[in-house]
C-alpha cells in the first residue's frame, strides 16, 4: 500500500476509534482531549494560526493562574481545563475556562502539593484528560478527581492511599489516558523508598498499569509490570498511549529499560523490547512518552541514547530486529518527539538541536541549533504547516513544516517556568506560561 494512503488510512482509524472510546459524536480532530492532542502524536488540525504575538498583538485573552505548572491544557469544544499550583496556599486546582473569553468558568482546589522549581518538580505537572462529557484531573500527589463539564465532583480518590506510596525521584509526572472505555493510570518507580514519606510501608511496591472505570472511578484491574532494571531507571514519568499492531489495540508503557504493549482489556503484557542498558545502568529513567505512526513506534532512550523506531504488531520478547531504524545524535531525553505529516521531528531540549526525519526510513531531512539560553521541557506542537516550541524561559521558535528547515519567527514572552506544550485548537494557539494561560489568536 502506498505510504499516503497507509497513512490516511491510520490516522482514520485513530480518530474513529477515539470517537468510539469517548463515545461523543463531536469531532475530536476539533478538541485536544489529552496531551499530546487528537492523534496522540503532538499535531493537530488548527488552521488560520499566527506566527507572532506579543503583550499587545494576537493575543485575544490572557488568564492569571496562581502559580508554575507543567500541564498542558486540554480542550472540548469552548472549555479549557487546565491546573495550577498556588505558590501561596500550595493548593492543587483544577480549573475551567472559557476559549472564548478566558473567563474562569469554574476552579477546584483538588489537594494540596509542593513545587522545588529548580528541579523541576510540580504537582500540577500530569495533564487532565477529557471525553466530551467528563474531566478526569490527576496531580503528583496522586489525588485524582472527575468533575462534568459545570464543576460537580463525580468521584475522588488517591491512587497512594489505595495502592501504597510511588517512589519517583522528582515525583509523579505522568498523565492519564481515556482509551477503550477506560482510564489508564502508570505507576512505574523503584521498589523502595527514596527517602520521607512511606518509608514504613510494608505492602507491596510493584510497578503496574491500572484501569479504573471513569465513570466510577473504581479499579476494573491492575497488571503488575515487572522490570530488571535497578534503581532510578526503574522510574518513568512518561504517559501510557495507544496504538494499533495487527488490527489488535493496545496500550503502550516506557520505562524500566523496555517498553511493553498491553491488552487494553486485561492488562496482559503481548510483547516487551529493550536493549539499550545492558549494563543495567541505575540513573537511566525515562521522561518522554512514545509516539506512533503506521507501523511504527518510536521510542526516546535516555541519556543521550538513540531514537528508537520499533516495528509494531510484534508478540513475546522481542530483539533487536524488531528495531526498524535509530537516531543516533542529537536525540530527546525530555521532550516528546512529535509526528506531522510524513515527519518526525526530535528535539534535544538541552543541546537544543532541532532534527526533523522521514518517519518511515529515518532518512535525516535537516538539523538545525537553535540559538538560545534558554533548554526547552515543553515539547513541539504542529498545525497549520507550522511548529511550535517554547523553551522553558518563554522564549517562542516557529518553524515551517517543509523539508528544508526554515525558520517563521523568534520572540520572548517570559514568564518563566515554562513546561506547558503549546495547544492549536480551530484558529487558536493556548500556551501556558508560568504566570498565565494565553490564547493566541490572529486579529485583523
């Protein structure tokens, strides 16, 4: 089959099976229900999008938040839902906004929490997740909450009460995912404590992947996920996401030296790779999730270790001839690589090199440094032939999707910290700084 149209027929698939799992008849190409937006693989279908803003051009409205926070926000329709931290009170909140205006519709404070900016760690770091009809919120302090769209609570729990204290270095950071009629939650830290807290548990400290019923909010099952790695690199703060191998869907997991797709039914683990610590290396975790295109999954090995390209629909323990291409230079050991047309793009949040591939060979179309003081924790967005990225002191970078680099513009907003990933939803850019949310939108 031609690539075009193994590539339209992928990307048909998705869209229908998301439509299926969240059961609403709204187009989800229109909304960015989950972090990395409609396909899962950072690009969306926003059109009419500005190259440029400032305090006083293309910004149609800006709203304060309280504090720092990483999450990305996610969009239905004219409801923005977003988190934050509150410098002052500490409190975790849940809010909702209006894409229209940037009126706050309603906000939660869900917990409490803590920041340590300097090492990035932030309880409002796990983006909310959304079907159309519920918001599903979850913080680094395991608190996790369902409100409707007006703010009423449908369920709260805490997934460190239920299942016993995560033991993650720079605390929990990993977002949940809606996906076959269920919500998916990883917990993937080392089998002891680091120090504080549930240092006195004596109950089970496994890796798993849990489902719970959104509606609910109760476990349909939990599924141990084992691991040979040692110490820290047994920690992921990355997100599980979907995918489809052989007409058979799945849930992919990263972390712990491998990476593991599942029966999104039962949690059964169908295959399982990973070879890049032999040595068993104990510092290696894993931050960015994995991304996806037909037939392939590509995944971001630590440290400076290749971009992986792993050929999907396999079954048991795999080797190495499932590795259908890498990337060896100039890879991401933080920022989610992103999937746009027929290219990959990496981005080396620290080296700042920006490296855009074909998706199916590997073939290295360019590489280009960007020029700042500034490292990027926020990952790439595209839409509108155009990618985004934000370094993490607020500084914007908009490059052309074409196969010969090309860059659009270069301006500074501030406000830093800034970890959020940028959101293009209809004519409209939401980015989130460490001070505001901010809808861009072109004004004639």
């Amino acid at each position: 089959m031609p690539e075009q149209s193994r590539s339209c027929h992928f990307c048909a698939w998705l869209l229908a099976f998301w439509l299926v799992a969240v059961g609403s008849p709204s187009r989800a190409s229109e909304n960015w229900p989950q972090w990395r937006g409609p396909s899962f693989n950072g690009s969306g279908t926003a059109t009419g999008l500005p190259s440029v803003w400032s305090a006083t051009e293309n910004v149609a409205w800006k709203t304060p938040l309280p504090g720092a926070g990483g999450a990305t926000p996610v969009v239905w329709e004219d409801r923005v839902f977003v988190t934050s931290l509150d410098d002052e009170t500490k409190d975790l909140i849940a809010y909702c906004i209006d894409r229209t205006n940037g009126k706050i519709l309603w906000e939660e404070v869900v917990g409490i929490g803590f920041s340590d900016e300097g090492r990035g760690r932030n309880m409002a770091s796990p983006s909310p997740v959304t079907d159309g009809k519920k918001v599903i919120f979850l913080f680094g302090s395991s608190d996790l909450v369902a409100f409707d769209f007006d703010g009423k609570q449908l369920w709260k729990r805490n997934l460190q009460e239920d299942h016993g204290p995560f033991h993650i270095l720079f605390g929990y950071h990993a977002s949940p995912l809606l996906y076959h009629g269920k919500l998916f939650v990883q917990i993937l830290h080392r089998g002891h404590p680091i120090d504080g807290p549930g240092t006195d548990y004596e109950g089970p400290r496994e890796s798993f992947l849990l489902a719970i019923d959104p509606e609910t909010g109760k476990d349909l099952w939990k599924q141990i996920r084992p691991s040979e790695a040692v110490e820290e690199s047994r920690e992921s703060y990355s997100t599980p996401i979907p995918y489809e191998g052989n007409g058979r869907p799945e849930v992919l997991i990263f972390g712990g030296d491998c990476i593991t797709g599942h029966d999104p039914d039962t949690g059964r683990e169908l295959w399982r790779w990973g070879s890049w610590n032999p040595r068993k290396i104990s510092h290696w975790r894993v931050v960015p999730t994995p991304v996806t295109s037909p037939g392939l999954i590509y995944v971001c090995a630590p440290k400076g270790e290749p971009v992986f390209a792993i050929k999907g629909g396999g079954s048991g323990l795999l080797d190495d001839s499932a590795i259908a291409w890498k990337l060896e230079k100039h890879t991401s050991d933080v920022c989610v690589p992103l999937v746009y047309g027929e290219r990959l793009y990496v981005l080396d949040g620290d080296g700042k090199f920006f490296t855009c591939l074909d998706r199916s060979s590997g073939e290295v179309k360019w590489v280009h440094r960007f020029t700042t003081q500034g490292i990027f924790r926020g990952s790439p967005a595209g839409a509108d032939g155009k990618i985004y990225l934000i370094t993490e002191e607020g500084e914007i970078f908009v490059v052309a999707a074409e196969d010969a680099f090309r860059q659009i513009s270069e301006f500074v907003i501030g406000e830093s910290p800034c970890r959020s990933t940028p959101v293009a939803i209809r004519n409209q850019l939401l980015v989130r700084t460490g001070e505001n949310l901010y809808c861009i939108q072109s004004v004639d």
